[in-house]
C-alpha cells in the first residue's frame, strides 16, 4: 500500500504518508517517521503508532471522517475539501457556500449585480439564529443557486460570483 | 380528584424521554406524539402509546394546541404534561387542556399568563416584597435629573429606552461626569431606534451572578422551596452549566432567597413546579429576573440533592394531593452540563448530521439524560440540546472531577457538539474557585479553540486511510485500485456505518 493525503485534524492540515505492506507499515505524518500497526474490526481499529497503541471508532460520513480516541473525538476531512473552511481566512472563492444548515429568509441580489465587499448576499436562519451570508469582495454576481424558504446544507453553493 | 392514569407528553427529545421513565415507574400509561421528523425518536419507541401529529416544522405539530388535544382525546388520555418549551407557558394551551376535560400538569393558566407579562410580573413581585432592579420612572432627558436618580440608586446605573428591546439606548455609566453624554446618546438613540426619546434609569448590576429558587406547590395552598440552583455560565442567555447549591450562597442569603421565591409564587397562586430566577450582585443583593412556570432544563441537580423525582411530585400534584414533604434536607452537590449541537469555535453556530455513534457516561453518581441514539438525525428543526450530562459528589469539587470524567465519556461521533467546550470551562481554575458570573465566558474563555489532543497523529492516519478507501477512491486512478488497501485486507468499509446502539465502545 502507497497512500500519500493531506487531511485536517480539527482544522489543522496534516500530511500522512503510509507505505509497505500490512504486515510491515511506516507512516510519516507531517514528516516524522513512524513505525504504523493496524488491526480493525468493524469501526474499531487498534492502532500503533512509534510505542503507543491505542484503540479508536472510525466512522466516515460522505467527506468527514470521526475518529474517537480516548476520549478525544477528532472531526477529520480532505485537505483539498472546499467544505474544511469555516476557521477563517485563507483564499476568496467566487463559490459563496452555506456556513450552516439553514432555511433561506432572502436572497438580496440577484444575476448581474454588482455588490462590494461586505454586501449581504442572503440571509439564512436555523434554530431561530439569523446569519447573513456576504461578499468577500467587490464582484459580479454570476449565479444564484436559492431561493426564500430553501433548506440548505452546509457546503452547498448559495451564490457564485465573479471578482472585480 | 382528577385521575391521572393516562399522560400525553406534549413534547419530544430529553424531556419527553424523562418524563415518560417517571410515568413507567409509577404505573402511569404514557402517549409520546410526534412529527415527521420524529417517527423513529427514542421518545417515541419508549412510550406505550404514539400519535402523530403534523409535519416536522415546530409551529404546524408541537405548536398546535387543537392538535395536542386531539392526540389526547383520540388517546384515551386525561393528563397533558408539556414539559419544557414549546407549550409549555402558553396561557392558551393550559386554559384549552382545562376545559377539554383534561388535567394539565402545570400552574393554572392564570400565574402562566401572569408571569409571561414582564410589566405586570415586576409590579407584583414588588406588591409581595420580593426585591427587583431599582429603577426609575420615565425621567426628562436632563443630566441634572438623571445625575440625582443616579446618586440615589448607586452607581453604576444604565440609561435604558422605554420603548427599548436588544440594547439599543442603552448607556453603562459608572461617574457622574459620564452622564451628559450619556443621556444625550441614548435619548438620540432611542428616537432613531424606536421613535420614541423616553429613557430611564436602572441600577446596573456587574458580572451578576444567575440565582434560581425551586419552588412546589399544591392545590391546598401550601408552597415549599426546594433549595437553590446557579446557572450563571451562558453564553448569548442560554444557560449551559447549572449547579445546586450555588457557591455563593451560604445559609442566610439561601434563607433570604428562598423566602422571597415562596412569596413570589404565592402572589401568583402557584400550583405545582415553579422557578423564581434572579440575578445576584457581588454585595449579596438579589433582584427578580422572572419566573419560569413551567418544570426547568436544569431539574436533574435538584433532584440529586433532594432525592426526589420532580416528574413524580408534579403527578402527585395533579392527582390534587397533599405535597409529601416540608423542608427537603439537601446533601452533597451536583453538576449539569448541557451537550449542544453546536459550534463553540465558529460562533455557537447550531451544527447538523446524523448521530452515528454515541458513547453515554456512566459509574456511581452520573446521570445521562438524553433524546437521541446511534442513527438519530440531527436537523434545524429543533431545539440543538442533544443530552444533558449530571454528576453528584458529597462536595463540590468532587462533582466537578466526576463531571470531567463523565464529558470525556460523553462521545459523540457524526455532530459537532460543545463537549470539548464544557470540559474547558469546567477545568478553568475560576470555575474549580466558584468564582462564576453571567460574563463568565467572555471573559474567561474568548477565542477558544478546539484542543489539539494527544493522539491527533493517530487521527490523522486513519483520515488517511478511511478517505482513501472505496468511496473517495471512485473516480481516480486505477493505479491506486491496483495497490493493496487496507480495506481489502481489514474487510470492506462501510461509509457512514456506525455502531449499533449499545454496541458501540468508546
């Protein structure tokens, strides 16, 4: 086995690289060498790492992985997912997706208009919780993906828009 | 006497679970309803009997009175119990329970709709001698005027808009030179927001601390006390760590409090399980905040202390029996924690998805109340409670180290949930101290983080491995496929499989 990925552990990217046969592993996570042991049953795993063992659940949900380690419970996902943002910062993306599960109260634009920085896009509601959903940056709106009364999920695309 | 023998519970998740362990353990046949969304609910497995009642959205199911009494009528059921929420105060819902012919579990509708009215609430409280906020009347928007009220209610004071609502006019003034400006601002405020200039003056109280009496009543016109609850640790109002007794709270405040509880709930001719709140100043003063008529999210600490079951006496009540008790004697200390769906790091953002394993504490001296199970879907629907977590210890201190052993038993895989937040606060040195207020969090935990953990590299690995397997794979190269994988050697992988309930070690 040759598996070379770079996951988010609770939100923090990681690079693993696992390499040899099951009987013979060696992972490298974020380049550290480490001799790797696995044994599974179901959605529990024994797992040896340097001179630790323990044990862990692992449950996968579409692009989520759960792992659940003595007590500690780690939200894990492909670094490459559009859907790991949420902490903040890093690259615009003209795709405006969903912070949240919601129902959709109003869509503020509509295709063609110009917003600035900061311009509400669409306000979401769940549990009685308003958000608004703005722009990242002076841009065209290119698409809209919703209309009021809409359940969306998190992650889904709300609103495309084309930067200045 | 009424009967009670049949009990509709208005209401789902934890609390209807609750509930309906009481009425097995009295004897009592229990009707769960339910929407759409909740045909599977463990409320509605537990129950003897269940009715549906509408779609998944609150307002056309657990909201609609005619169709609640319906479920009970076509039941059989002569008792609604509407638990917490929803119905729960609704003026309304307990007169049209009433002269259905049914028992409603709660105050008569006449202390329901009394103590809903803020205005009319504080005039009473003040006619029984229970202490409120001092505050003036509507004042001229002068600094003369507002620097004379200021000097007899003591500073600080806020400047508050008569027509106000959501802080807006609200000025915090802590010296009389701050007032000119003060009183100008809010009163522009005050018109650009509400169009309508009126401000008034009230006493300001500083990282209060949140104060709750327990009080019962039954039908012959006696009213006990059943001690106090602190619930100073909110974050946006929303209580997440409740505790009894309060570490602020020594035998003469306690005996203040608790009288001004009983007096408060007999001014409203109160019947069965009450809770008076009220904010606590750092000079041991208390004021009226309101009260809840209703059976509170936080019971289960009482119960630990009184060794009573507050579901049980609530029944008593209805049935119009005699309370059973006088002065409980309280042992020992107890500790909830509340387990949300929600997001501590990104705003307490509410969070969705399917519960796909869960891990419930348990030992001596843990209590798990909870309204879901493996395979439970988590949606925007309702309330996020998921579960509530309570530990009991001969001393304070030993509650709180049971209750960080308990949350860290409390795993929960498939939702984001505040259990990492919870175990914070509960490991803060002010918390281990007693030292708690209502700003406990903004102060004490702003810009939290989800730890790092021990084993984020074990984690790590198997994202890894279980991102690489079938179901990510689709799509990408065949030379990957050709490679031998884990699953092929581990059995295959299952996406999004958890384990069956019970089933599951964490």
């Amino acid at each position: 086995m040759s598996i070379r990925k770079t996951v988010t552990v609770d939100g923090a990217a990681r690079t693993v690289a696992i390499d040899g046969r099951d009987d013979a592993l060696s992972a490298r996570v974020d380049d550290i060498a480490l001799a790797l042991g696995l044994r599974r049953d179901g959605t529990a795993w024994t797992v040896t790492l340097a001179d630790r063992t323990v044990t862990a659940t692992v449950v996968r949900d579409r692009d989520t992985v759960w792992i659940a380690i003595d007590g500690e419970i780690h939200r894990c996902t492909a670094a490459d997912d559009a859907r790991t943002g949420g902490a903040g910062g890093g690259v615009r993306s003209p795709k405006v997706i969903a912070p949240m599960p919601g129902k959709v109260l109003a869509v503020r634009v509509e295709v063609g208009q110009k917003v600035t920085a900061g311009d509400p896009l669409v306000v979401l509601e769940a549990m009685k919780m308003e958000t608004i959903v703005s722009a990242d940056g002076d841009a065209t709106v290119k698409e809209v993906h919703v209309t009021i009364g809409a359940m969306i999920e998190p992650g889904q695309v709300l609103i495309v828009l084309e930067f200045a | 006497m009424p009967t009670v023998r049949k009990i509709l519970i208005a209401n789902r998740g934890e609390i209807a679970v609750r509930i309906i362990r009481t009425c097995r353990a009295m004897g009592v046949t229990s009707v769960a309803v339910h929407s759409e969304a909740d045909v599977d609910a463990p409320h509605v497995r537990l129950a003897d009997e269940a009715v549906a009642i509408g779609p998944a959205p609150a307002r056309e199911s657990y909201l609609v009175v005619e169709k609640l009494i319906a479920a009970a009528r076509q039941s059989g059921a002569d008792a609604i119990h509407p638990g917490y929420g929803f119905l729960a105060e609704n003026a309304r819902f307990a007169a049209a329970v009433n002269d259905a012919g049914l028992t409603f579990i709660g105050p008569p509708p006449s202390a329901i709709a009394t103590m809903g009215d803020k205005v009319a609430a504080r005039t009473l409280m003040e006619k029984a001698g229970v202490p409120v906020v001092p505050a003036t009347a509507v004042l001229a928007p002068d600094a003369d005027t507002f620097a004379k009220a200021a000097a007899d209610l003591g500073y600080p004071v806020v400047i508050k808009a008569a027509a106000g609502g959501g802080g807006k006019g609200m000025r915090i003034v802590r010296r009389v030179e701050e007032l000119p400006e003060a009183v100008a601002g809010a009163a522009r405020e005050a018109t650009s927001a509400f169009g309508d200039g009126r401000i008034y003056l009230e006493r300001y109280l500083e990282r209060p601390r949140h104060i709750e009496v327990q009080v019962f009543a039954d039908t012959h016109g006696k009213v006990v006390h059943l001690g106090e609850r602190e619930c100073s640790i909110q974050r946006r109002h929303q209580k997440i760590i409740e505790e009894s007794p309060s570490p602020a709270v020594d035998a003469t405040l306690r005996a203040a409090m608790t009288d001004a509880g009983i007096r408060a709930a007999a001014a409203v001719d109160y019947v069965g399980a009450g809770t008076i709140e009220f904010l606590l100043d750092d000079q041991g003063r208390f004021y009226f905040l309101e009260m809840n008529t209703r059976l509170q999210v936080e019971h289960p600490v009482t119960e630990w202390i009184t060794g009573l079951d507050l579901v049980r006496e609530q029944i008593l009540v209805a049935r119009g029996e005699p309370l059973s008790f006088d002065a409980v004697p309280a042992r020992g200390h107890a500790i909830e924690c509340r387990l949300y769906s929600e997001d501590p790091a990104h705003g307490f953002l509410p969070a969705t998805g399917t519960v796909h394993a869960l891990g419930e504490p348990s030992g001596a001296w843990v209590r798990f109340d909870s309204g879901i199970a493996a395979g439970s879907r988590i949606g925007v629907e309702y309330d996020p409670l998921l579960a509530k977590i309570s530990t009991f210890g001969a001393t304070r201190e030993e509650a709180r180290t049971r209750m960080v052993a308990a949350l860290r038993e409390t795993v929960l895989l498939g939702v984001v949930t505040n259990r990492d937040y919870l175990m914070a606060v509960l490991a803060h040195p002010a918390f281990a101290s007693g030292a708690t207020h209502t700003q406990f969090l903004a102060e004490h935990l702003p810009g939290w983080a989800p730890p790092v953990g021990r084993h984020g590299d074990v984690a790590a690995v198997l994202a890894a491995l279980a991102l690489t397997g079938p179901a990510a794979r689709r799509g990408e190269g065949a030379q990957e496929a050709a490679l031998p994988s884990p699953w092929e050697a581990l059995g295959p992988w299952r996406p999004g499989m958890g384990p069956r309930p019970g089933g599951a070690k964490l």
